[in-house]
C-alpha cells in the first residue's frame, strides 16, 4: 500500500474558524452548497461526484473534518482488498467516509454499511448526502454514541455475527472501549479488519498498545481485572502513515485478525 504524495492546490480551508472546528452551522452550508450545485442532475446518483462536491465546498470555502482523498484512497484499497460484506463506521460527520467507503463496499459486492453518528445534525446531513449518492439501500445512518449505536444495531439484528470491516473515526479515547465492546459481541472474528484514523493527529497510545498486544498480554490483564473485551482474539497491525485533507501528516493503524488463540 502506497501514499500518494500531498497536492496543495486540493488542500481544505482551515477547520477552525472564530475557535471552532465543526458545528458553527458550516455543515447546513454544505448541505445547501450540494443542492444548490449548477451539476446537481449530473452529481445525483453519483458517490464520486457527491465527494467531489463536498471536497469543493471545503476546499472553496470552510474545511470539514473529513478523511478526505488521500486516507479516503488507502482505505477504499483495503475495501477492496479484503471485501467486506458488512462494514461499520463509528463518526460519521457529514457522511463524506460513508459515501466514499459505502459505494467501495457496494463495489467490492458487500450488503451494508452502517454509518454510527452521535450528532443528530450531522447524521442527518450524512443521511441526506448519502441518499442524493445513490446509496439509500447500502448506508443506514444510525444516531448515538458508538457504543449506544452498536449496542442498538445488535439488539435490534442488524449486527449479529462477524463484521468484515470496522473503522474508527470517531471521540478518540473511545476507540479502544467501542473496539472491545465488539469483540464482546463477537462481531470482530478472523478476517475482520479495523481501520483507525488520526493516529498522529492527535494519536491515539493506547488503541495502537492494545491492538498491537498478543493474545497472552491481553489474557493477563485480563486477569488482572481490566476491562476486557475479547482477550484471545489474535491482531497483525501497522500504521500507514498518510496525509488529512489539509495537508498535515496523520496515519491509520489497520489492523487485521487472524483468529482466536484460544
Ligand atoms: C472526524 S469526524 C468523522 C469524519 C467522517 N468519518 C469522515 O471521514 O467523513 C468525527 C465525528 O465523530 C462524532 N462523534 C464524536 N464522539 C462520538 C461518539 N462517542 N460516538 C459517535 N460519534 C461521535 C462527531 O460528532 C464527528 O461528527
């Protein structure tokens, strides 16, 4: 897997704006940037062309905390790598990764791709946007905290048995409980792939400690009475070091399971 260098001349505005990074009504002004586009005809329909146009707005006008192009691309690689049936998102913000990453699944012959969102607003914007995609049958746009969020999808049947894919983009120091929640529910199994973004900016120690661990680590702390989720499950991980939207460097961790040790 390979980076692909920086283009400036695509870099995002700045996401602070007035001390604010998200939620200064800037997401309702890409909302209506998108619809009130001269190509609409030509964008609906169209997963490519709705992140095109949501990469124009922030480019043009105010930066929006998405994966953006570069990550966006090494993640669709995996996608299309590893074909993930199911995949579940844990930060949805204006569905930006949910359109790019549902129509990769779509692509690559998967069913679902299940959008986890704690602000009502955003999720509602990302709901929009991935309907205009062409994708109201692949995302479901779910509201809550990851937790809440995979909790529902499960007791509901939504989520049941092993997912092929989950990525993390959401409140960072819930990356590791939301990970151990699913091993819980044993949606996490061999094949399964987690994908999590911003492990530079800001990074995140102890989600790259815990899956970088081996199962006999995970097992004594465990033991040690640590909150656990699935001790034996068995982890490969690296970091692939990439580049945010606005051109400062960050990384993903992916992070493949082969099995459980016991
Ligand atoms: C970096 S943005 C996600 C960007 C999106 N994945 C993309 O690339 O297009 C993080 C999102 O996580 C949401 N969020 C924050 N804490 C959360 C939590 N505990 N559970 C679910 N979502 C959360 C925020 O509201 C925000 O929309």
């Amino acid at each position: 897997m390979t980076t692909a260098a920086f283009d400036t001349s695509r870099a995002y505005k700045p996401w602070e704006v007035d001390g604010k990074f998200f939620g200064d009504g800037r997401e309702a002004a890409l909302l209506d940037y998108v619809y009130s586009h001269p190509d609409l005809e030509q964008i609906r329909g169209n997963p490519a062309r709705v992140c095109a146009a949501i990469d124009a707005f922030a480019q043009a006008h105010t930066g929006l905390i998405n994966i953006g192009e570069l990550k966006g691309a090494l993640v669709c690689d995996t996608i299309a790598k590893h074909r993930p049936a199911v995949m579940l998102e844990l930060g949805g913000y204006v569905g930006y990764s949910a359109i790019l990453f549902g129509s990769a699944v779509k692509q690559a012959g998967g069913a679902r791709y299940f959008s986890v969102e704690k602000n009502p607003l955003f999720a509602a914007v990302a709901a929009s946007l991935a309907d205009l995609a062409g994708l109201r049958d692949t995302v479901r746009v779910v509201v809550g905290t990851g937790a809440e969020g995979i909790q529902r999808l499960f007791d509901q049947g939504a989520l049941r048995s092993q997912i092929g894919m989950l990525f993390l983009d959401h409140h960072k120091p819930s990356y590791t409980a939301d990970l151990k929640l699913c091993e819980r529910l044993g949606l996490i199994g061999a094949g399964t792939v987690m994908v999590a973004d911003n492990m530079i900016l800001p990074g995140n120690p102890p989600y790259a400690a815990y899956v970088r661990a081996s199962a006999a680590e995970k097992q004594a702390q465990a033991a040690r009475g640590e909150d656990a989720g699935n001790p034996n499950l068995q982890y490969t991980s690296r970091s692939v070091v990439s580049y945010e939207p606005s051109g400062q460097q960050d990384a993903l961790e992916i992070t493949e399971c082969s099995g459980s040790a016991a």
